[in-house]
C-alpha cells in the first residue's frame, strides 16, 4: 500500500487508550488467571447494571411496527425530540425548541467529534479549549479533525474552576480559538462547578466570541442534592454561544445503544446537523422511540435515583478501602462513577504503574496521562463493578505490594 495514503492527522493517531487495555487484558488472560489473578476491570466507564426493563420491553414491541426498520433522519424522531425538550423543561427549567434547537447523535462522542470537524479547517491552526484531564477521546478527535487541542488545567489549587482569562493567556495565537469545552461533572475528576463559575465562563465566551460546547454526559450520576447538576442554559443568555451534549449512556446503562442529543443555540444545531447529515442517517427509529418513553418515565427516574444510591455505597466501600492501602483522597467526588488517585510516589509515571498493576495482579485501571498532560501522576478507577470484585482488588493490591 502506498505510503502517504492516510491524512497526516490520522497517521498521527495511537489507539484509544480504552480499546487499547483491552486488548492486552485479552491477551494476559490466560496467563493471569492460571495466576489466580483473573483480569478484573476498574477502567470502562460503562455501567454493568440492566437497563430499566420499560425502555427493553418497549424495544422488543417497537420492533413489529409498520415502517419502523427504515431510515430514521439524522435530525432524530420528532417524538424523541419533543420528549428531550419537555426533559429540559422538567429537569432544568430551561427552554429548547424540538424543532429548531435539538438534534439527535449517535452517542454524544460521535457528536462532539462531528461538531469540532464542522467548527475548524483541518490544519488550519484553529483551536479548541479542553479541560486537563477530560475523557481521552477529545485528544483524539481533534487531532483527527486537524484542529488543536489546547489545555484548561484543571488543577486542586484551581479547584478545577480555572480562571479562563489565565488559560487565555497561555495561547500563542487566540485569534484561531473557535470553541472551549466545558464537561461538568468532569470525567475523570468527578468535580462540579459552581453556578458563578459557569456564569463567568458563559461571559468569557461572549467577550472572546467563541463557542461554548458543554459536555453533560453525567449530569444524572450525583450523589447530592446540594450539588445537583444544572445545564449551562441556566445561565441567561448562554444560548446565544453555546451547545450542550446528552447521553443515554451512563444514567440508564444503555453504552450500546449509542444514542445521545446535541442541543441550544439554533443555528449551531442546524450548520452542525448539515455537516452530520452528510455522513449518517440518523439513528435505529425503535430505540429513538423507546428512549423518548423512557427519559420523562417515573421508572427512569427511579432507576436513576436507585443507580446513584448504589454509586453512592460501593464508593463509600472503595474510597474506605484505598484509604486504608495508604492512599490520600481528601475530596471525595460528589458525582460520577470514578476515583481519582494519586500513583504511590514511588512511581514516576501513571503509565507504569498502572502497566505494573495488570500484569501482576490484573487489575485494569486508567493512566492519568491519557487524559491530558495534568492527568500525570495520577489513576483513574470505575465502581462499575460488583463489590465482591472491588474487594477483590483491594485484596490484590495489598498482597501484591500496591499499597501507596
Ligand atoms: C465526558 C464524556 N463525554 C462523552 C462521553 C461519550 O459518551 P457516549 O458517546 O456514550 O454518549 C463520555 C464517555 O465516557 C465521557 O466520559
């Protein structure tokens, strides 16, 4: 095959760090398991409980109805649409237009890489704003649409609400800056942020006429109501520059489904859908309509609430348990489904140590580093899992010498 046949960005591109692990696990498997140490995962991001029943039974009816088999349009079912907008109404009070102000993604990963291709010129030298750390996937889909990804670091001293005016000053060409992106709760931190921070941000984006592109994908996975995600469009007047991404994902452990909403500014979810329509057709009909149901249902509601409850205890479960290996965790997240943790300072890199703590124990954890360069020093872990396992782990990490 001829050599310059790829793009230079995706020549540029390494593995998705996610794919990447398991594929190794894969191939440690049978050697680990002879070990009596079976591949046990802290590191998808996908829960494991079943979805809520109403949303299946629902799909497997859906799947005898007259015309339900054929395209669907990328915009999304008019059902789905008006049953995202009633959500926003009921769930944060603001108003989005199911005509005019939402559109339907394959997932809100597929989204938020199609938005940054229709938002810059590829190897141009246009620039997105990223929180450091963030779900590794943006390094990957900026670097493949040719733009620039430039570092919001999200540090303790922060209090990961870094002043923008500081991190503006830090870009050599500003002038190429399109958009920042926002991802409250934060993945991999599980920080929040505050309404005034957010507020200043929303202000920020006007003076520098840029977009802002807030990722919401966990804003049902809190454990406290004082902390209660909000959407940006909270804010008055942040529709005027921003989008906001949704995802079925992680709140009803529905990953496989791929379906998730952009939504806000009017003429960005109509350029954004153009630029999409030209690659998809929209999602599968029968799970656009079995999600529609869903979302406003007193049964997703409560599934949410029982999922958050359990979130809650295997954290408190974990968080007791790595304590108790030596290892500092002052701020426990208030949301999501992951821990944060410094790697023992015997290690120089997250790399290393979380190499080491599969292939001798396999334990699959995330190095902080593939979350953006302040994600150094640091791992992530998931409580996705069953508490057996988790006990398991702790087990494993003190008999195998990972205490910090
Ligand atoms: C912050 C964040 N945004 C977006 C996504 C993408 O989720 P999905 O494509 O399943 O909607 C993820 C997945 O882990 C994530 O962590």
């Amino acid at each position: 095959m001829r050599k310059d046949l790829f793009n230079n960005c995706v020549v540029e591109l390494g593995e998705y760090i996610l794919f990447a692990l398991k594929e190794k696990t894969a191939k440690l498997a049978p050697e680990l398991t002879a070990r009596n140490r079976a591949p046990i995962s802290l590191a998808m991001g996908a829960p494991t409980a079943h979805p809520p029943k109403i949303v299946i039974d629902r799909l497997k009816e859906l799947l005898d109805e007259p015309g339900i088999h054929t395209y669907s349009t990328p915009k999304g079912e008019i059902e789905l649409r008006q049953a995202i907008s009633k959500y926003m109404k009921r769930r944060f009070n603001v108003e989005v237009d199911a005509e005019n102000e939402v559109f339907s993604l394959i997932g809100s990963k597929e989204g938020l890489a199609n938005l940054v291709r229709a938002i810059t010129t590829p190897c141009n030298g246009d620039i997105i704003l990223v929180p450091d750390p963030i779900y590794a996937s943006y390094w990957e889909f900026i670097k493949c649409a040719g733009a620039i990804g430039h570092p919001i670091p999200l540090t303790k001293e922060n209090n990961y609400m870094p002043d923008m005016e500081s991190v503006w000053a830090t870009v050599d060409k500003p002038e190429k800056v399109k958009a920042m992106v926002i991802n409250y709760p934060n993945n991999p931190l599980g920080a929040v942020a505050t309404r005034e921070y957010i507020r200043s941000v929303v202000e920020f984006c006007k003076r520098k006429d840029i977009l802002l592109i807030s990722d919401a994908a966990y804003s049902e996975l809190y454990f406290d109501d004082a902390i209660k995600p909000f959407s940006v469009f909270e804010i008055e007047g942040a529709k005027d520059i921003a989008v906001e991404f949704f995802s079925f994902s992680k709140p009803y452990a529905l990953t496989g489904w791929r379906l998730g909403w952009v939504c806000g500014n009017e003429e960005v979810v109509k350029r954004f859908g153009k630029a999409k329509s030209t690659v998809d057709n929209g999602h599968f009909k029968a799970m656009q309509l079995a999600c529609a149901e869903l979302l406003n249902s007193k049964e997703g509601d409560e599934y949410i609430a029982r999922e958050n409850l359990n979130y809650k205890r295997k954290q408190a479960f974990l968080v007791d348990g790595f304590r108790k290996l030596g290892y500092p965790l002052e701020n426990v997240p208030a949301a999501t489904f992951y821990l944060w943790l410094p790697i023992p300072p015997r290690y120089d890199c997250s790399a290393k140590f979380c190499q080491e703590l599969l292939e001798k124990s396999g334990i699959v954890t995330v190095p902080g580093s593939s979350y953006g360069k302040c994600g150094e020093g640091f791992f992530r872990v998931s409580y996705v899992c069953s508490e057996d396992q988790m006990q398991t782990v702790l087990d494993r990490f003190k008999e195998d010498g990972f205490q910090y």
